[in-house]
C-alpha cells in the first residue's frame, strides 16, 4: 500500500521564492565586492595623477610662468627670460623657481638680459636650484626683488646684481663668499656686489665695476682696505662724506653723478675720466699731487672750496691750474683764489 504525499503548491513556492531571493543577494554581494577594488585602484591612480601634476607645478616655476631658453652646446639649458605668466594658482606668484631640469636636460645657467623687469611688481622671491653654474650679468638688477638663493655649485657670478637691495642667501664655496653684506671674488679679493647694510670686510682690496651702483649710504663704508675702485663702482650713490685717502685708482665714473658731498683723495692717486662729473660734490681734499687726472675727472661740479695737504708753490706746480674755475684752495701757508 502505497504512503500517500500532499502536493502543497503554495508552499513549494514559498521555498522557490526564498531560495531566489538568497541567490540575487549573493549575487549582488558579490557584485560589490568586486567594486571595491575597482573604486580603491581608481582611487590610487587619481592621487597619483594629482601627485605628479603638484610636482611638475613645483618643478616648472609653480606653474605660473613660462621660462625662455638657450640650448648650450653641452646639451644643457640656459634660462634667459620670463615669457609670461599663464594664471594657475596665483597666490604663489611671488615666488620663481628656476627648475634644475628643462625637458630632461640640466639648467647651468641663468642670465636673464633685461627680460626680468615686466614682473618684478610680482616676483618678490628668486630660487636658483643646486647644478647651476653661472650666473649672467645684471641678472637681478631689479631693485623690488626682496630675496635671492644661490646654490654652491655657482662658479661664474658676473656683477648680477647690479642695483640689487634684496636680501641673498649664499653660503660660499671654492671660488664665491658672501659676508659683510658684500659678494665677493675670493680669486681676486674683489667686492663684485654690495647690499644693503655692507661691511667692507679688511682683506678686500678690490671694489669691482657696478659694484655699489645707487648704494644708499657709502659714507658708511670704510675704504681704508682699498686700493682699487673700477668703473662706475658708485654711479648714482646716496650722499654723505667719503675718505678715500688710501685708494690709489678711481675708476671712469666711478662716482659720477652720486650724491657725495665731500671726498678725500689720496696723494699719488690716479682718477679716471669722468670719475666725479655731475656728482654733488662741494669739498675736494687732495692729500697730494695726484699721478693721473681724467677727462673732466670734476664736470659739472660746484666746488667752491678745494684743500691741499701742501703749500701754495706745491699745489701750483703739481696742478694744471686750467682745471681749476672759480673756487678758493686752501692750502697749509694760505689760499689761493681761482
């Protein structure tokens, strides 16, 4: 005899339903677990991509300015300029880095020529990367820029800073030091650029050419150490009293058209042409005869009162008194009017 089974319809559906349902969920779980992944390699490839563009904005002068080169025949990159600023984040445009690669290739150089002056309402900060060698000259003669660094792998600094009040970060090296507020050729003991606020230090012998070009206050400086002041050495200067009672050359304008009052030259000294035209100079004292005077060494001068460290048959016979125009000389047994 057959057991007798009870064929429930409802219920068999009931079961086939649930069953469904367990194997959609398992489906879907195993749908996001897949996601995950994708989402977190997503993920990582855009942080990457955002890492590389703040690197490369960090290594192409922040983004903000396209540079000018030259291809060296080394194969390497001189930066000669500033194109312009093409606008991505511009709250860092005070600053302007010079990368150490261009294209792969090293940067040795940088000698701007004159194409710096369009931003230096908004440069404010120039960082020159360690690998550059040279520097070119008046490179950041702009007189607004507040800080430079310099790497100690320069070798060739050439007068760059002429007219420059910023504030230089250099430690020195074999053949550069900076001290005293003054950039210095050691091979030489020459000044090639002072600073604001400059101590001529004592081994210096040598203010080279630019050098102090509208220096504020050079009456402030000690030229006791110096023998040798070159061409245009304090064109256009601040004013005040100088003793140059120990410098034996002064170069062609060397101090022309300065603000210096009074001037003490030395007794053997050789002034070239121009030395001290249309400066403001109202006292000359001549410690001596002087061994060379240059083409209108005093043009445009006003001086009225000349001194000299001898007597009056001395200053006559060691001066050309031609170059002499309406001015008192006082000398150690009595004046004589010109």
């Amino acid at each position: 005899m057959g057991k007798y089974v009870e064929n429930d319809s409802a219920k068999n559906e009931t079961i086939e339903k649930t069953v469904t349902e367990a194997i959609n969920k398992n489906n879907e779980t195993q749908k996001k677990k897949k996601k995950i992944p994708l989402i977190v390699a997503l993920l990582i490839v855009f942080l990457i991509i955002v890492a590389l563009v703040i690197v490369f904005i960090a290594g192409n002068v922040n983004a903000h300015y396209e540079l000018l080169t030259e291809e060296n025949e080394d194969g390497t990159y001189t930066v000669t300029g500033i194109d312009h600023r093409f606008g991505i984040f511009g709250d860092d445009e005070s600053i302007l880095r010079i990368p150490a690669e261009i294209n792969g290739k090293k940067v040795t150089a940088v000698d701007f020529q004159g194409s710096f002056y369009q931003f230096t309402d908004t440069i404010k900060t120039v960082i020159v990367p360690e690998g550059v060698t040279t520097i070119g000259e008046q490179c950041f003669t702009p007189y607004d820029i507040q800080e430079i660094t310099l790497p100690r792998s320069v070798t060739l600094i050439g007068n760059g800073f002429v007219g420059c009040g910023a504030k230089l970060n250099f430690d020195g090296n074999d053949y550069y030091e900076f001290k005293g507020q003054c950039l210095i050729d050691k091979q030489t003991n020459t000044i090639i650029n002072g600073f604001n606020g400059a101590i001529i230090p004592g081994d210096v012998t040598v203010i080279g050419v630019n050098a102090f070009v509208g220096y504020s206050e050079p009456d402030n400086l000690d030229f006791s150490h110096i023998k040798t002041i070159e061409d245009s050495a304090f064109y256009g200067c601040g004013a005040g009293e100088i003793d140059l009672s120990h410098v034996t050359y002064i170069g062609n304008s060397a101090f022309a058209r300065s603000n210096i009052t009074s001037v003490k030259l030395a007794a053997g000294a050789s002034i070239g042409e121009y030395a001290f035209a249309e400066s403001k100079l109202s006292v000359v004292h001549f410690c001596g005869a002087l061994s060379a005077w240059g083409l209108d060494a005093f043009s445009s001068c006003s001086i009225p009162d000349v001194y000299f460290d001898g007597d009056m048959l001395q200053f006559q016979a060691s001066f050309d008194l031609n170059k002499f125009r309406n001015l008192v000389v006082h000398c150690t047994d009595g004046d004589i009017t010109l």
